[in-house]
C-alpha cells in the first residue's frame, strides 16, 4: 500500500511571521496537507512570554498544535531559527518526523559576541521599536539582487518585522542565545535531510550549510541561485521545486 504523505510544517525565521511561509502554502498546499503556525508571541499568536524563549519551548508548542490536529507524520521545514527549532523537535521527538528541511540555518551555538548581540537585539527591540529594527535588518535578510530588483519584496519584509511584538522578539533572541550546539547531534539525523541555501546569504555562510549536509548522512545541499536569507521568497519557484521533488518519495 502506498505510503501517506507527511503533513508539511513550516516553522518561520526571526523576527517575522507565518506569513514568511505564503508562496509555499499556496503552492505545496495544493498537493499537500500544510501547517504553517506563527510561533508564540509573533504574527497573530499572542501567546504568554517567558523572558527567553528557547528553541525546544517553541518546539513543545508545535508538538501541542500537532498533536491538536492530529499529526502522526510530519516534515519539518525551518528557515534559519526555524531551523534551530525543527533540530529541537527532531531531537524530542525522533518518532513523529519523516523528513527534515534545513533552510538558510546553521547547528552551532552563537559564540560570545554573539550572545552579546542578542541581548543588545532584545533590549532594542524594546528601547527602539521594531521599525528601527525591521530597517536595519532587511538590508542583511535579502540578497543584494532582490533589494535592487525593484520588487516590493524589501518593502513587504521591513513591514513583516515592523510589525512583531517587541517582547516576541526579546524572548526569542534570549531564547537563540541560550541554544545548544548541535554540529555533533547532526551525525545521529536518520531522516531524508534537505539543506538549503542562498548563494548570498549573508547571515549564514554556504560554508555552514554544506557542513550540515555534510555531517548528516545521505542529505542533499542545495545552494538556490540569486537567494540570500530568506530564500524562500526570494527564489520560491526553486525552494518549491526543490521542496516538491523531495516531497516526492512520499
Ligand atoms: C533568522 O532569520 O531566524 C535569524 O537570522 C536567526 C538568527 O539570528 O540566528
């Protein structure tokens, strides 16, 4: 008999928003069951805040939603902190995931100076507001083909961000600097992997990516042409497509 295809969760980045995950949802929805939740604090979700929330809080939230929709058999896609947070669920929870997909992220912990910056990020997002935020960020999440391509794709992500809670947003970078290192737990991933990336991410070296495929066993690295952080709208036609035909084993 054939096997059922998974469920689809998407889990967005920081500090933005399900809405990040539009072009995949309309597209993947057609041919599959999609989830695509606005973690806790962000978008419409106005859950209550701890002061840091970490990778597996988030992680237990989704297990919760899942388990409300009754979900037995899912993929996770996470871009970037999304991804810190599908490497969480998978290590809780080995059992329910099918497939993983690693977009625009990385497995080490943020080193000291990384840390410092987070707690800067957090008490900014209070002290400045997120516009500031969202301005000074979006020059860093696009490729410099997509800020200069004259689309409105620079205007629509200022915007996402600006528009996040500033506690979200606090708890969140308190919660990535607490997160562990996992470039050793990437050997353990028995799951079909797909690693993705843009050629000009510039929060996250290719370097990174190809380690991650690397360490784990039998994944693929795809390196998306034009692409920078937010891979997915910036090139959706191939995250989708590269997206879809790993969706095909199901
Ligand atoms: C994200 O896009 O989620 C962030 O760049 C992740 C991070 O700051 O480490």
């Amino acid at each position: 008999m054939a096997q059922r295809s998974p469920t689809l969760l998407f889990i967005h980045g920081f500090p933005l928003d399900s809405t990040l995950w539009r072009p995949q949802m309309q597209d993947l929805g057609r041919t599959h069951r999609v989830l695509a939740p606005d973690l806790r604090g962000f978008g419409a979700n106005a859950g209550d805040l701890p002061e840091a929330m970490t990778m597996e809080l988030y992680a237990n939230d989704l297990k919760d939603l899942l388990d409300h929709e009754r979900v037995e058999d899912v993929v996770l896609v996470g871009l970037s902190m999304g991804g810190y947070i599908a490497m969480s669920f998978l290590d809780q929870w080995p059992g329910m995931v099918r497939g993983l997909v690693l977009a625009n992220t990385r497995a080490g912990a943020d080193d000291k100076e990384g840390v410092k910056a987070r707690m800067e990020m957090a008490r900014n997002a209070h002290d400045k507001g997120m516009a500031v935020i969202a301005k000074g960020m979006v020059p860093k999440l696009l490729s410099d083909r997509s800020l200069s391509s004259g689309t409105k794709l620079a205007s629509e992500v200022e915007a996402m961000i600006a528009r996040q809670r500033p506690m979200a947003t606090a708890a969140a970078a308190r919660g990535m600097a607490q997160r562990p290192d996992r470039s050793t737990w990437l050997r353990n991933v028995k799951v079909p992997t797909l690693v993705l990336t843009g050629e000009q991410d510039k929060l996250m070296p290719l370097a990174t990516s190809q380690a991650m495929a690397d360490a784990i066993r039998g994944a693929t690295l795809v390196v998306l042409r034009g692409a920078g952080h937010l891979s997915n709208l910036e090139r959706p036609d191939l995250f989708n497509q590269h997206l879809a035909h790993f969706m095909n084993r199901w």
